[in-house]
C-alpha cells in the first residue's frame, strides 16, 4: 500500500500568506525551544544495520558535488540538489536534477540565490511536486528563508522572485533548511539563531499551508563531531550525517557517521554509528539523507553520496531499512 499524500495546500493561501508583510502571520515571535515535545514514540531505524544500494554513479545536470537529494513519494520522482556549474560558491545558485527511481536523469531546474542546499523537502499536489527549501541566500550562500516552489522542468528562477511565499518560521533566525517525514506526515526545520544551530518540528498539515505556530517540537541538538552533511525526520527521530571525501589522511572506509536523536529529549538515541555504504567508491562524500516508503510499506532512510571524478560528479544513493 502506498503511503498517504498529504492533501495539497492552497498554492493562492500559500502565496498570499508567505509574501511580504504576511510573514508577521507566520508564527514569528514563537520560538521553537518553548514548543511542548508532543511527538509519538514511533520506531526508529537501526544505524548498525547494513545498507543497501538504490543506485551508484548516475548522472546529474550539474557536475558538481550534489548537496541533499528528497523523494516524491505520490509521483514517484526524486530531486537531487546541487550547485550550479560555473557559480561562485557563495552565489547560492542550485541546480535541481530530476531522476526516475533508476537513477535515469530526467530533467532539471535552475534556483539562483536559494542556498547551500543542505536538506529539502517535497509536497506532491496530484501530478506536480512543490520542492520545499531555503531561499534568499545570504554572503556566506546559505538561505535565510524557507520557500515552496513548483518543479518545472528545464527553467529557471530567481530567490527574488514575488510570485513565491517566503517564510521565517523563528523570531530572530538568520539561515533556515527543512526536510520533511513522508511517513508520519512532519516537516523538521533546522535554523540558525543566537550563534548556534536550532531544531524545530511542525505537522505538515500546517507547514504546507504557510503555518509555522504550532510546532510540536523543539530543541537544540546535542554536539557532534564532524562535518554536518546533513539532516532529516522519521517520526520520532532526526537523523544526522556527518564526515567528508576520502583523502590521504581520511582512506576507505572514511568518516561518515550517522546519528539517530530523540526529538521529544534532544538526546542521542544511537550513534555516532560509523557506516561503510559505497564504501568502494572512488570518490565518496556523504550528501543528504531521505525518507521514503516503498509501496509494499517498508520505510526506508536513504543516504547520499557525492561519486564520480572531479568535473563529473555523480550520484550514489544507498539505504537502511531495519527498524527497532
């Protein structure tokens, strides 16, 4: 059985009230950490557990390293996020790879001035799929808003653009990224404020309808060593990804670690866990973590890795699929 897609918001409500002056409206003022932890104790995946491949070395519209990649589950498509060729890397120019599940390259879309590209999340509404992510990048390229804006296939658009919503979900937060639990139907936000890096969890019944008041819950993550390479939600856990390229003082099997964080506590619940997935990869950088369902209702936490020779880098996308 399918997972359930989340009835589409009003892309008119989504804009009138993300855009300008609405973003007063948009729960500013409420601060995550004050938010009472209301999440379900659901399972969680084990980290020590194998992983398994999607898919290794395929091709993306841009060369460079990919950034995050995130499921459509209803339309069976997934985006991988990249920066665009020949842009400065502060420039927060993306390039957003469509693929099929093979990994067969379908088409692209161009964001100039979003972000980093850290972690996103996608709203299926019938046959389209709204990618949720930052916008408006700031000098060091990460964005300080978080945006819903339709896939087109083959186009390009602009962060300044007025014809999307805009939101700042947290009073005082200067950089905000997102991904969001196809599962348990949640989107995490994770945000800059005060010098230090923030989490807070919201029903994607409200989020994709532009509001951001009610978060069911908030915390500060807990320290963890290594370069963050990113984040996502699965009921009652975010996992985090963290390590770098292989290298003469970083050999195979590397450094990438996953961590499994109770967001009820802001406690670790399991890891730094080493994982050896792609391990043979010549070149092997840990890029973005994902939820997905299959059909037959195994859910799945998927890791990317940036692959491929310098100039033409590739994507390779492996999972785990025990739950305790």
């Amino acid at each position: 059985m399918e997972l359930n897609s989340r009835t589409s918001p009003s892309r008119r409500a989504l804009l009138r009230t993300g855009a300008g002056a609405g973003l007063a409206a948009l729960g500013l003022g409420y601060g995550a950490q004050s938010a009472s932890a209301s999440v379900s104790t659901t399972p969680r995946f084990d980290l020590s557990q194998p992983s398994y491949d999607l898919f290794r070395d395929k091709v993306l519209h841009s060369k460079r390293v990919q950034q995050s990649f995130a499921f459509d589950s209803v339309n069976k498509r997934l985006f991988v996020a990249a920066k665009r060729a020949g842009s400065a890397e502060s420039a927060g120019d993306l390039c957003i790879s469509h693929l099929d599940f093979q990994g067969n390259y379908v088409s692209y879309m161009h964001l100039n001035g979003f972000g980093h590209g850290v972690a996103f999340g996608v709203q299926a509404s019938g046959g389209t799929s709204y990618l949720w992510i930052e916008c408006e990048a700031n000098g060091n390229g990460y964005g300080t808003k978080l945006t819903c804006v339709k896939y087109s296939a083959g186009t390009t658009l602009d962060a300044s653009s007025t014809s999307i919503g805009k939101f700042q979900p947290i009073s005082g937060a200067t950089e905000y990224t997102c991904s969001v639990d196809p599962v348990y139907n949640r989107m995490i936000v994770r945000y800059q404020k005060d010098g230090a890096k923030h989490i807070a969890v919201y029903n994607t019944s409200d989020a994709f309808q532009g509001d951001f008041s009610n978060p069911v819950a908030g915390f500060t993550p807990p320290a963890i060593s290594g370069t963050a390479q990113g984040y996502t939600l699965y009921g009652t856990y975010m996992y985090y990804l963290t390590g770098n390229a292989y290298s003469s003082s970083n050999p195979a099997p590397g450094n990438t670690y996953l961590t499994s964080i109770n967001v009820n506590t802001g406690a670790i619940a399991q890891g730094p866990t080493l994982t050896k997935a792609g391990s043979t990869l010549v070149y092997r950088e840990p890029e973005g973590l994902a939820i997905y369902r299959t059909d037959a209702g195994e859910s799945r936490l998927f890791l990317g890795f940036a692959s491929g020779e310098e100039g033409d880098r590739r994507s390779s996308i492996f999972y785990k699929n025990a739950l305790v």
